[in-house]
C-alpha cells in the first residue's frame, strides 16, 4: 500500500518526498493549510486560511489539478464542491473529523424537520447550517430552500432567510445560532433549541420567528 510505504519514515525523508513532489507537479498542485495545522505541515501550504476561503481560492487556480487539503474532513468536501470540473482533491487525512460538523446527522437533521412539518408551515422556515457541515447536509440545506454561512456572514444569511420565510432552522452550532438572532434583535424566547433525545416540541414556542 503506498500509504504503508510511507509510515515510519524520518522527517527528513518525508520533507524531501514532499519537496519533490511540489518541484514535479508546479503550478498543476496546490496545497491547502488550515489555521489549525501544525507547522511542519503548513511551511508546504501554498496558501493558509480559514476553510472556504481556502476552498475558494483552490478553485480560482487555473492551472491547479491537484488539491490536497490540509485540514478535516468536511473542508475537503468543501474544496470539492467548489474546485473545478477537471480539478482532483486530495485528503492526507479520511480519519481527520471535526467535532461542530459531527453534531449534526443528517438523519437527526432529517427527523427534525419532519416533526417541524407537523407543527408549523415547513414551506416558511429556511434551513441555514453552518460551514462546518458534512456535504450532505449542505445538500439538504439546497434541497430545502437554505444557503450555507460562515461566523463572519451569520447575519447577512439570517436576513437574506427572513426574506424569504418566517423561521430559520439553523445547525450545527447553537451558539452561533443564539448569538446570531441576538444580533438581529429576536427575543430568546423565540430561540428553541431542538433536543432530537426529548419527544416532539410543542407547537406553542414556534409562533414567533425563531
């Protein structure tokens, strides 16, 4: 296995194979460095950021046909429903997770919405689920009518939602969620928080927007 071939080799050797490998490809490779990633990983980034600038930036390199993320798993998605046709993303890591993205299932997020169904017009909320999301879930989110937001457009995509609907149904991250309708100057009470564990939510706190 090539990956096998490269475990248990010194730095040095993996600093040379790498080097190698970039003076080969050119401009035909690309590398992504997340903020997170160490520095022995990030002195090969071509270009360091956060995960859909990144993703945008890869899909702006003309002559890129490679892409190798450095960062988890749902960046690397990211970069592939960005990236060109003729453009290949690579991930060093399938293992590499992130916790927020892992909060939300698609089949919790599914079942929520179904039981939203039952209590109010599910044509007048808009789904909005953060960046750091499974590409599934992006999917969901333009299936359902919805868009996808980073913590810096959060309350753009919440009144861009309210143009549109009545409720945001917004995941992974409750605190940004919260805070987000804080901004916007919606009540707390009209904030719920969804507990897939608890039964069906009753329909009393769905009246306002939230």
């Amino acid at each position: 296995m090539l990956l096998e071939s490269y475990q248990g080799l010194k730095e040095d050797e993996l600093r040379r194979r790498i080097s190698a490998a970039k003076s080969k490809l050119g401009r035909k490779l690309v590398i992504l460095g997340h903020h997170y990633q160490r520095e022995e990983v990030i002195k090969f980034a071509d270009f360091l950021g956060d995960s859909y600038g990144l993703s945008k930036i890869a899909s702006e390199q003309k002559e890129a046909d490679f892409i190798v993320f450095c960062g988890v798993h749902f960046m690397a998605e990211a970069a592939k429903i960005l990236a060109r046709p003729n453009q290949r993303v690579f991930h060093p890591d399938l293992t590499a997770g992130c916790p927020m993205a892992d909060m939300a299932e698609l089949d919790d997020v599914e079942t929520a919405w179904i039981e939203l169904a039952k209590i109010t017009d599910i044509k007048k909320v808009i789904p909005i689920a953060y960046m750091n999301t499974t590409a599934e879930l992006k999917a969901f989110c333009g299936a359902n009518g919805g868009l996808i937001c980073t913590s810096s457009n959060a309350q753009s995509a919440f009144g861009w939602a309210f143009a549109r609907g009545e409720k945001i149904f917004f995941f992974p991250d409750e605190h940004l969620g919260r805070n987000t309708a804080k901004k916007k100057g919606m009540p707390s009470e009209q904030v719920i928080v969804w507990n897939s564990r608890s039964p069906s939510p009753s329909p009393s706190p769905l009246e306002g927007e939230g």
